[in-house]
C-alpha cells in the first residue's frame, strides 16, 4: 500500500505541473477566441491525463490506476463541452491503444468524469466558479470513481476497490483540489490584467510606455487616435520624431532623457501636439535592481480648459477694467474688527446699514444692523447670531465676496490682511458688471446657436436660414405679405472647369455681395443655400418689392461684368424665381414659399437662363417672367 501512495505522489505531482503550465500559457490564448482558448485547454488537460496514464500502476494484469480523471473533471468545469470533449477524446484513444482487460471500464470511467466536469461546468455558467464549487466538484468525482469500482464488472472482480481505492479516490479528489484553485488563482489573475489593460487601452487620456531610447512599447487607444493611426501595434517601435516636426520632437526628447537620466519625474509639462493642449507627466520606470529601463507617461488634453482659462482671464480683465471706471468704498478695520478709517463711498455703498458703518464702529454691530434691516440677501433664517460669529471672524482673512443686496443690487467686497493684523475692505458696485455677464453669456449662446454664418461668403448659412424662416412664417400675422428670392448662378460648374475651384469661391463671394448690397433692412436675411444656390428671404415685402430687389441685384452682378467664356452670355449671370405668400398662408403649408421659389427658378433656367421669374396668386397659378 505504501508503494502506491508513492507512485501516486509522482503521479500528483505530474498533473499538477500540467495545471500550472497551462496557467503560465494560458495569458498566450487571451487573444484568440474563446473557441481556441477551450480547445487548446482541452488538449492540455488531455495531455496530462494521458501523462497520468504513462505513470500508471498496474495493479492487476491490464488493470491500470493512475489520476487520469482528475485533469478531466477540470477540463469539463472550467473548460465547458469542447474543452471536455478535447481532453476526454485524447484520454480515450490513448487507454483504448493501451488496451487490456478493464479497457471498456476505463474508457467508461472517462467518459463519466469528463460528464461530472461539463455538468459542474454548467451549474456555474452565469457566475465564475469559485473554490467551494471545486470542492464539490472533486467529491462528485470521487463518488464517481468508488461507484466504477464497485459496480464495473472487472474492477469488481479485481478488487480494485479493497486494494487500491482509497489512494485512488483521495489522490483523485487531491489533485482536483489543487489543480482547481491553480485555474481559479489564474482565472482571477486574468481578471486582473484584462481590467488594467482594459483601463490602459480605453483610459480617456493618452497613456503610453517608451524604452530608454525613447521608443514606444505600448500606446492605448486615444494616443492612436491623436496621431491618426489605425492600430497601437503600428506605433510600437516609433519614437516623437516619427510623429512630430523635429524641433518639438527634439525638445520633448531632451525632457524625457532628463528623466531617464535623472530618475526625477516630469509632472505636469505643457505639450501643443496635432492643435491640442497637452499636459503631460512622465515618470521613470525601473527594474528589480533600481536601474532606469524606460518610462511611463500620461498625458491629459487641456484644450477645452485652456480655452475657459483664457476667457476666464479676459472676463477678469474685463470686470477690472469696468470696476477702475467706479468709485469704490474703501474701509480699514483693526484686529479686534474696530473701523479705523472708511470713506463716505463705503457707506453708500450700504444704504440701509450705512449710519453704523462709521469710526469705531465694530464688525459685530455693523452685522447686526446688517439683519435687523434686512439689507443684505442670503442671511440664513434661524441662529442670526451665530451667523454674525462666524461672518466676524472672517473679516480678518484674505478673501473676495459678492453679496446682493435687497434691492437686487450687488457689491463687490475684497479684503486684503495687512503685516500688522490690520484688514482693509474695498467696496464696488458691480451690479452692472453683473448684468452686463448675464446679458454677454445669453447674447453669446444665442449667436452660437442661431446666427451661424456661411464660412465662404460670410452670409447666413443654411441651417440658421431654415431656424429664422420658421420661427418668422410661425409667427408671422395673417395679412403679412412675405417674399422670397430663389438665385442660382448660370452655368457655375463650367465656371469652376474653366477657372478653377478659387476662381469659383471668389465669384460665390461676389454673388453674395452683391446680394446684401440689394438689400436694405435689418429683417431681410441673405443665406447661401447651397453650393451655388442663394435666398433672399424678404418679410412684410410684396412680389413688386421683391422684383425691385431681384432687378437691383441683376444689376449689380451685371456691373461687375465677372468674365465666364463657358456662358452664353460670356459672363456671370444669375436665374431668379420669386414667390409670395400671406402668413396666413404660410401657416398653413410653411414650405410653400420655398417650392414656389424653386418652381419659378427652374423655369427661368430652363426659359433659358439670365432672367427673373415671379410666381404669381393673381386669379390662379401663373409664372410671369420679369427679366
């Protein structure tokens, strides 16, 4: 009996190896498919089953006992079906070669292990397995195993179970045990390197790792996207000079050999790389004997911070500028919070509580007046002296306030602590500096938003076109006449063949000229509508003004006499259709003003180009032709 537990310790000892070298290769099979890493897992548990078999005891003539089982139940859990199937085809070719008296009970043997396996497999699948499972997992195999013996013809005849079943089972159930916890400790430890790669590759800012040479050996995402490669495996190998002009790339390499030579971090160094604002820290990265192998670096994009940053400044520029046109109150308190100097400005600035604020007064009583006027807003309801407390013992700090008073109003309140303990307040009315923020932030979003203009021509561009005609149609009053003028340059595709693309941009600003110059009111708005395509969009206008508009413009392109050989007329000339339409109309079809327009133009290019074409509501549908 002694001999066995000894052949079997070998025997552990072999399937236990298989189990960590499949940990150690395992992290090879993360980037293939699940389908390839089950197989490869299956052929792996296969293999150390047969290896087991290698190292088999006969025990009886064609008997052989070994823990091949055991690789097959882990296949079955932690591998699923395929990796069973895999692992239990290799055992069972390998034991049929083998042959021998029990080599149907052996074969039996495998099949119901690798069976156990699959079915713990599948009472774990909606959660990962954990070491209780493998427990389980090595009892069942071990009941399987004592019920083979008992009940399989030739084990039972050879007293496979009396003699050697106890080693057997336990050393079964043992190298499950252990060999579980060696894939729970690696299925954990994937884990954990899945979610930092993770966390590496979709970090929102640019993370990358460089040698000494400062050569890149990994990149995440962001940093591919930034300098417009595909994959990070392009990157890897390339260094600042491969991506860069060579004076920055020069001086970013200057800054990390500083740090690899030094082993000082650089944190928080400013790059402007592809437009953006960068801040940028790198920090040596060293081996078990503290040499410098390379570094790390993180960069964060500040573009959008440096923008606010640089507004912020021009606001404060601003409100400082607006607050040196004021007259400021000016008070200087001690350091037990007496007034010792205020001018009369300081206690203007405070109407309500402005006969307290006076030499000698003291901080606590002028607070007190403060709430018992109610002048101040912002005050809060229940322990008012508690809140005088705390408010007289800031007084003597650094510190610049805002408060609005009851009437709206709002005061500026900074105070500066001098060496001696004494704190000097100044006073501003900002009320009107506090409007004027307002009123710039509103006027502002609403240009962004509304006035958008046309990059080319400077003119409304469509999309704030469309905002303007439906928001004046929907509200427009039911008598309101309004106007619309539909242009479209002549021949403007063989202008741009014969001249060129630029040629074609200047004659589009042309155009757009002398469209606005047509027209003379605030309301009336000029929009490019499309390549060469223009409207004029005419409220509280009739079809005569619209004409005098259009015949203004025709005009005024004709007198600029822009030369077009691909033309009939041998230079640039424009098809107008107009319409017209009530609000009342219009509020009923909104787009109707628009068709029309495009009717009439298309039957002036078509009448033959050059020309202007009114579509008309006089007894019924008409096109007149007015050029």
């Amino acid at each position: 009996m002694n001999g066995i537990w000894t052949q079997f310790g070998g025997n552990l000892s072999f399937v236990s190896l298989a189990m960590s070298l499949w940990a150690l290769f395992s992290i090879q099979f993360q980037r293939r498919s699940i389908t390839q890493e089950r197989i490869a897992f299956g052929i792996i548990a296969g293999g150390a089953s047969v290896g087991s078999m290698l190292l088999a005891i006969e025990f009886h003539p064609g008997i052989y006992i070994d823990l091949r089982f055991s690789p097959l139940a882990l296949a079955g859990m932690f591998g699923g079906p395929i990796a069973a199937a895999f692992a239990a085809s290799l055992a069972i070719a390998f034991r049929f070669a083998v042959g021998g008296t029990a080599m149907v009970d052996g074969i039996v043997t495998i099949a119901i292990t690798a069976g156990i396996g699959v079915a713990g497999h599948l009472l774990t699948r909606k959660r990962s397995p954990g070491f209780t499972d493998v427990v389980v997992l090595s009892l069942a195999l071990g009941g399987a195993l004592v019920a083979s013996m008992a009940l399989l013809p030739t084990l039972v005849t050879a007293h496979v179970l009396a003699g050697a079943g106890f080693p057997l089972t336990a050393l079964n159930c043992l190298a499950t045990v252990l060999g579980g916890f060696v894939l729970l400790k690696t299925q954990q430890w994937e884990l954990e390197r899945s979610i930092l790669v993770t966390a590496f590759s979709q970090s929102p800012d640019y993370l990358y790792v460089k040698d000494r040479n400062s050569r890149f050996i990994t990149v995440n995402e962001n940093m591919t996207r930034l300098f417009r490669f595909r994959t990070t495996a392009e990157m890897i190998g390339l260094s600042d000079f491969n991506l860069m002009s060579r004076p920055l790339a020069e001086e970013l390499y200057f800054l990390e050999q500083q740090v690899i030579d030094t082993g000082v971090p650089l944190i928080d160094s400013t790059e402007h790389i592809e437009g953006r604002f960068l801040l940028a820290s790198k920090v040596p990265l060293r081996d078990k004997q503290g040499r410098v192998i390379g570094l790390a670096g993180v960069t964060r994009d500040v573009t959008e911070r440096t923008a606010l940053e640089r507004e912020l400044r021009e606001s404060k520029n601003l409100l400082s500028h607006a607050m040196a046109s004021m007259s400021d109150g000016i008070a200087m308190y001690d350091s037990k919070g007496f007034i010792l100097f205020c001018n009369d400005q300081y206690r203007d600035a405070f109407p309500l509580s402005g006969e307290a604020r006076v030499v000698g007064a003291h901080i606590s009583d002028i607070l007190r007046r403060v709430v018992e006027t109610g002048e101040r807003q912002g005050i809060p309801e229940g322990n008012v002296e508690e809140w005088i407390k705390a408010a007289t013992a800031s007084l003597h700090s650094n510190k610049d306030e805002e408060v609005q008073l009851h009437n709206g109003d709002w005061r500026s309140i900074r105070t500066r602590l001098a060496d001696d303990g004494t704190a000097m307040a100044v006073v501003s009315d900002i009320t009107a500096t506090k409007q004027a923020e307002i009123a710039l932030r509103l006027s502002a979003e609403q240009l962004k938003n509304l006035a958008e203009t046309d990059g080319l021509t400077g003119i409304v561009n469509r999309r704030a076109f469309d905002e303007v005609f439906a928001r004046e149609t929907g509200n427009a009053r039911r008598n309101t006449p309004f106007s619309l003028l539909m242009v479209d340059i002549d021949r403007f595709k063989a202008y741009n063949d014969t001249y060129g693309h630029p040629a074609g941009d200047q004659c589009l600003r042309v155009v757009s000229k002398c469209l606005r110059q047509s027209v003379s009111r605030p309301a009336d708005i000029v929009a490019r509508y499309g390549g060469e395509e223009f409207v004029v969009f005419l409220p509280d206008t009739s079809a005569k003004g619209a004409m005098i508009v259009a015949e203004q413009f025709a005009r005024r392109l004709a007198q600029e006499n822009i030369v077009h050989s691909g033309s009939e007329f041998g230079r640039v000339t424009a098809s107008i259709g107009i319409s017209c339409a009530t609000g009342a109309m219009l509020r009923a079809s909104p787009n109707r003003l628009l068709a029309e327009a495009d009717t009439a133009l298309y039957e002036a290019k078509t009448q033959g180009r050059n020309r202007i074409l009114a579509h008309l509501r006089e007894n019924g549908h008409a096109l007149k032709d007015a050029g």
